[in-house]
C-alpha cells in the first residue's frame, strides 16, 4: 500500500507558500508539520502551522503548545527545518486571502465537522463542510490546492465531499487508493544527531522514534493506520 510521503513525492513543492492545518498533539502522531518544514529546507518556500485556540478537551485540534514542544525535540536532535510560521484561530473564521499555494491536513476537517455539528442547533454536517470548503477557498491563491487526508469510514466526509464537488471554484478529485500513515524524514544533522543521542543516554532519557533508526539517519513516523483518502480541492 503506498504511503502519505510516496503521495506527497510526487507533488512540487518548491517556491510554494505551504500551510499545514490542525496537527495533533505529538510528532509521531501527526509529523505533517516537520515533514513539510524538513522537505523543504534547502529550497525556496515557506511553512505555516494554523492550529485552533488551544483547549482542555482533547480533540486532535487545538493542541499546538504540545505539539511545537514534541517539535523542538525533533530539532534538538538534528531534524533541519526551516522555521514554521504559527497562526492560531478557528480557520474557519479565517481572514486569510490568498496566501497558501499548498493546504495540507490530516484528519483536521474531520475533527471540525465533528466538533461544530455536536455543537450546532441541527447536529448536521452540511453548515461546517460549507464553512471549511469557503476557508480553504479563501485562503489558497489562484491555482493553490488543498490536500484533506481522512479515513475512508468516516461518515462526515461524505457530505463534505458531496458539497466540494458542487462548488463550481473548485475542481475536486480523489488520487486513486488507500494511503497509510507514515513519512521519512531526510535532512538531518548526522553530528548533532549523535550527540544528542549521547546526551540522552547520559540522562537516561526516554529515546524517541528518532533513535529507531537505520544507520542511514532516515526518520520514518506516522501510526501506520492504513485506510486513508486523499481528497484534493484546486481553486479554479
């Protein structure tokens, strides 16, 4: 089965202004963040996080302040990155115009159809799915795609796509499959790998996902869960 990095190869990411959307709360959970911010090092582009107001409940959006700390732990330890932009709020109350080439999220639109229709007068989906389809609309630039990756047996998803595909703005398409979970990370610092491997093992510290590696220094995370859509929305 082909993975979410294999899928994201193939998709050019340089000059591109990239936003990734609602990470979860740790690395391993979600590594969209530091995959898009360590792919795109040594290139031209930049990285955005938009991550809700941080809250108690744990839903797997609105945990930004947890998620960054697990981040800077990947950078401790030798994960080149180039520095992500932070902007918090409900996108889908967004005043963001034309500024993303590329979106990119995994499971966020789920989590918000889910959140505002168990909040909603009507507990339907059909009002969020609208506001989240108007949010990316408005946010990516002319040609700018966005790139929702959720679980085949989600019920909210069905509505979300039925509206995307009637939105004349955008052209909608789904890339052919199932996807698992996982990712690779390759720019790293050999050097400062080492030694903060060392300085770990000194402290006797809990070894995170880096430390489970080839001799190769490729990083690969994700939960491995296998039954995940690519839903693409290009703005027309």
């Amino acid at each position: 089965m082909p993975t979410l990095d294999e899928y994201l190869q193939t998709c050019n990411l340089k000059n591109k202004d990239i936003a990734v959307v609602g990470p979860n709360m740790r690395v391993d959970e979600d590594p969209s963040p530091l995959y898009f911010a360590n792919k795109i090092v040594n290139i031209p582009g930049t990285i955005t996080i938009l991550d809700d107001v941080p809250r108690i409940t744990m839903e797997s959006h609105g945990n930004i302040e947890c998620y960054m700390e697990d981040f800077q732990e990947y950078v401790n330890a030798g994960v080149q990155i180039k520095k992500p932009q932070i902007i918090i709020g409900d996108i889908t109350k967004t005043t963001i115009k034309d500024k993303f080439d590329f979106i990119y999220e995994v499971g966020t639109t789920k989590c918000i159809l889910h959140v505002k229709a168990r909040d909603s007068k009507k507990h339907t989906f059909k009002e969020p799915a609208k506001q989240i389809i108007n949010a990316y609309h408005q946010m990516l630039k002319i040609g700018g795609e966005a790139i929702i990756v959720f679980p085949v047996d989600y019920a909210g998803m069905a509505c979300f796509t039925e509206i995307a595909q009637k939105d004349s703005r955008l052209k909608t398409t789904f890339a052919e499959g199932l996807f698992s979970v996982h990712y690779t990370i390759t720019n790293i610092n050999v050097q400062q790998y080492n030694q903060y491997k060392k300085k770990l093992r000194k402290e006797s510290k809990y070894l995170t996902p880096l430390f489970k590696t080839s001799k190769s220094r490729t990083i690969t995370l994700g939960d491995g869960y296998a039954k995940m859509r690519i839903l693409k929305l290009k703005k027309r």
